[in-house]
C-alpha cells in the first residue's frame, strides 16, 4: 500500500477527471 | 456467455457491456475528437523551443503529460464493469502494468496520419518536438505505433472495447485472481467482437487488434528501458522533480 499511495488514492476516491 | 444464456441473452449483455465501457471511455477519454480539429501544429520556432530544451527539462514535461493522462486512464478503469470488485492488489498490478498502453491505444485519437503529428502541450507535434529527450528510436515507434492504429480506422466504441480489454490483461505477473481476471478480460473480448461484427468490420479485424498487445508491450519495455537509462545518469531529476505518480508506476 504505502509502496502505491497515490495509485491506491485515486483508486479509493470518488473524484471524476473534471476535478484531477 | 457461460454456455446457458440463449444467443439473445449474450447479444443483450454483449450491448449492454459494449454500452457501459463506450461510456466510461467518453467520460475519461481527456480530449474530444471535435475541440482537437481546431487545433494547429507548432510553428518552427516553437519547434525549435521544445528541441533546445535541456533533455532534463523536456523529460519532466513529457513525464508530466504522461501522468495527467494516466490519471484519466485510472478513471476509466474505475467505470469498467468488474474492475472495483477485483482486490486491491490486482486493480494496481493491471494499472502498473497496462496504464500506459491503454495511453498508447488512445493515442489514435489525437493523432493526425496526414501529417504524423500527435497532440501535446496545446499543438499538434511532430517527432522532431522530442528530439531532446534523446530516444529517437521510441518516439519513433510510437508514432508508427500510433499510424498504423489510425489506419484501422476504429470507431469509439471499438477503441474503448480494446482499451478494456488490454487494461484486462489475465497474463501480468502479480495477479491474486488471475481467473477473474481472465473471466472479465474475455467478457470484454466477446463485446469486442460482438461490435466489430455488429460493425460490419473486416473478419481479420479482431485478430490484427491482438497483434497489437505484443507491440504495446514492446514499446512499454523500450520506455522503462529508456526511463533507467535517463535515471542513471539524472537520478536526482527523477527524484525531486518527477510526478510522484509517475515514479510509482514506472521507476518503483
């Protein structure tokens, strides 16, 4: 997990590529 | 299908999928088709811009465009049918792994075979634009990459069945569930077909669309292979100055 933090965020998020 | 439901059944659901990730891909697909025929190619001294820019500078620019891009790809994945369900472990491994393919594939649809330009940084761009970054060879596949995706002429539809089903790849190391995997990367592959022949696409269609996943390979090997290469003799551009989600999918 800490090895893929950001990947591992954007897949627990609800954002939509409008707010990236 | 699993053999049980009747052929109406399978086309019904062949539909509905093709539907679902045709959707997914036009909401995350980061440009559209009609804003880009607006767009023009760079002038010759802005060319010449991007050609006298430190090989440092023009990878981090081009690493940066590359990140934004995957971050669209990671949205789609999201939206395909399945992928959530799938564990944690394999939704990384299939996005370490295929993100910059499917970046690749989607590539057709901001390139221009007339001129073989490809749209980057506000402008149509050709290969001479990347000549500082010092890989000549891959900038070189890619747009031929990119040519002969274009001479298939696919339809969004077709693009986003494809892109799936590279994203859906049951053969990357790593996998927990390699068989859920392989379940959903065939459900894909079945829609795929469904629409190329819905489609009314040439027979050899679906068969020339497999040969490409060994090219998208090959080009993904070239560029971490051209990544190390840059690394070893910048590592601290790499280091402080890169996306961090770049380092993660590419340079972990």
């Amino acid at each position: 997990k800490e090895k893929h933090k950001i990947l591992h965020q954007l897949l627990q998020n609800s954002t939509s590529p409008g707010d990236l | 299908s699993n053999g049980d439901a009747s052929p109406t059944a399978t086309t019904a659901a062949h539909d509905h999928l093709a539907q679902i990730i045709s959707k997914s891909h036009l909401e995350t697909c980061q440009y559209l088709r009609e804003e880009l025929q607006e767009m023009s190619c760079f002038l010759q001294e802005e060319v010449e811009k991007f050609q006298n820019k430190p090989q440092e500078a023009m990878w981090q620019l081009c690493a940066v465009k590359i990140t934004d891009a995957i971050q669209y790809v990671v949205e789609f994945a999201k939206r395909i049918d399945g992928f959530m369900n799938l564990c944690q472990n394999d939704q990384i491994v299939l996005l370490k792994a295929g993100s910059l393919e499917v970046i690749l594939v989607r590539m057709c649809r901001v390139f221009d075979p007339q001129n073989n330009t490809v749209y980057f940084d506000g402008k149509f761009a050709g290969p001479d634009v990347f000549k500082s970054l010092g890989c000549d060879d891959l900038i070189a596949s890619v747009f031929d990459f990119a040519k002969s995706m274009c001479s298939l002429h696919l339809e969004e539809e077709e693009i986003a069945l494809f892109s799936a089903s590279v994203l859906l790849s049951a053969d990357r190391s790593w996998l927990r569930d390699k068989l859920q995997v392989e379940r959903l990367q065939q459900k894909t592959e079945s829609a795929l077909q469904h629409v190329l022949q819905k489609n009314h696409r040439d027979d050899g269609l679906f068969e020339k669309l497999r040969t490409k996943v060994s090219a998208l390979r090959s080009l993904c090997a070239l560029h971490s292979q051209k990544l190390s290469a840059f690394r070893a003799v910048y590592p601290d551009t790499v280091r402080t100055l890169f996306p961090p989600l770049y380092k993660e999918l590419f340079a972990a």
